[in-house]
C-alpha cells in the first residue's frame, strides 16, 4: 500500500516536473516573441494588408494595444515552444512504452513537430485567400473597420487549426503500430478518407470557400498517401 502510495507520488512529481518546464520553454519563447512582436505583427497582418489595401486595424480601449502584443507574443512563444513541449511530453509517457514503441519515440517526435511547422506555414499562406473570400461579402457597400484583437484571434486561430490538423498522419501511424489499422484497410477505404478530409477541411477553415479548403484538403490527403507508404514499408522493415 505504502509502495504503490509512493509510486503516486513519484508520479505527479515528474507530472509537476515536466510541467515546469513546459511553462519555463512557453515562457523563454514568450520572451522571445515579445521581443520581435513588432516584426511577429507586420508578419500576421500582412494578409489582411493584401486582402484590404487601404484598410487598417484599430484597437478601442487603452489597454488593448499591450494585449494585443501579449497575445502575439504568447502565439509565438507556443511555436517557439512546441518541440520542448512534444519533447516533454514523450518523456512522461516514455516509462509505460515498451522498448520497441521507444525506439519510434524519437523520430515520431520530430514528424510531429515538422509537420506542424507544415501546418503552421500553409494555413498563413492561406489565410490572405480566406480573408479576402471573407472580406469582399461586404462589396462596395460595406468598408471593414476591424478591431486588431478580433483579426488576431480569428488568424491565430486559423493558424493553429492548420498546425493541428497536419498532425494526423503521426496518430494513422501509431494506430498502424499499435495494430488496429493496416496499410491494406487504409487503401481500401481511400474514398472515406477523401470524404472525411473534405468535411476536416470545410469544418476547419473557417472562410468556408472552395480554394481555402482545398489548401488544407489537397494536402492531408497527400499526408495521407506517404502515411500509408510510411506504414506498408518503415513498420514491415
């Protein structure tokens, strides 16, 4: 009784410990972002520059300026922060693994990661489309004076939602490698797939439009095809 107490213990003392340095890693990254907030922000509304030419983001209240800076920063310090955070997160989880599924650890880490780096990059690209599809609802007769606080919510948001949703292809793999699915089930049923990233895609993206869903779309199935290469070749080997 009194091992399997200490056992807990010891337990949520490496959840306190990984969490600490998760929060350290957020912070650092915080920091740095707070530091280039200037050239962060010139980055995230520079779609909204090309979508509304003449237009420009206004803040109402006193404080708004300094949260908005904060939010940015805390937005890229969360970037900064993501391998230390997966990184973190392994570790935890690394005393229930087997040394096989250890073995993968590593390099599922790194896909993580480099896939939401994927992710992060194609829904910035995308999301001057979707502004612009947005934007011109209004026509002639209405004139966008948009709050700074509610552009960088809705473009961190779209953002993330593209960073997430390249993440997909590391959990199809280690269902592969935990058995419940196989490359052969995964070729058989191309067509849900296809239905279903359609459906990710138009729930995700939240302009809605055609060429803004096929950004996010065209590509998780391509994820989806090299996932089913990875698993027919790299789990067999």
């Amino acid at each position: 009784m009194t091992s399997a107490r200490m056992s807990m213990m010891d337990h949520l003392d490496e959840l306190r410990s990984r969490t600490i340095k998760v929060a350290i890693a957020v912070g650092v990254g915080t920091i740095i972002g707070f530091a280039f907030n200037q050239e962060i922000l010139d980055l995230l509304i520079e779609p909204y520059r090309v979508a509304v030419p003449d237009g420009s983001l206004i803040f109402l209240r006193p404080t708004e300026g300094f949260s908005t800076v904060m939010r940015v920063s805390l937005f890229a310090g969360l970037i900064l922060a993501s391998p230390v955070i997966l990184y973190q997160i392994w570790r935890f989880v690394a005393p229930a693994l087997t040394k096989r599924e250890k073995r993968w650890a590593y390099p599922l880490t790194a896909v993580f990661v480099l896939l939401f780096v994927a992710g992060v990059v194609v829904g910035y690209l995308a999301l001057e489309r979707g502004l612009v599809f947005l934007l011109d609802f209004g026509g002639d007769a209405l004139e966008p004076t948009i709050r700074a606080e509610d552009y960088l919510r809705f473009a961190t948001r779209f953002i993330l939602a593209f960073g997430i949703a390249f993440e997909f292809p590391v959990f199809l793999f280690a269902a592969a490698a935990a058995g419940a699915v196989s490359s052969k089930k995964l070729r058989e049923n191309r067509r849900w797939a296809v239905l279903i990233i359609l459906i990710g895609a138009a729930f995700i993206t939240p302009s809605g439009d055609p060429l803004t869903m096929l950004m996010l779309a065209v590509p998780l199935y391509l994820l989806y095809e090299i996932t089913i290469l990875a698993i027919r070749f790299l789990l067999k080997k």
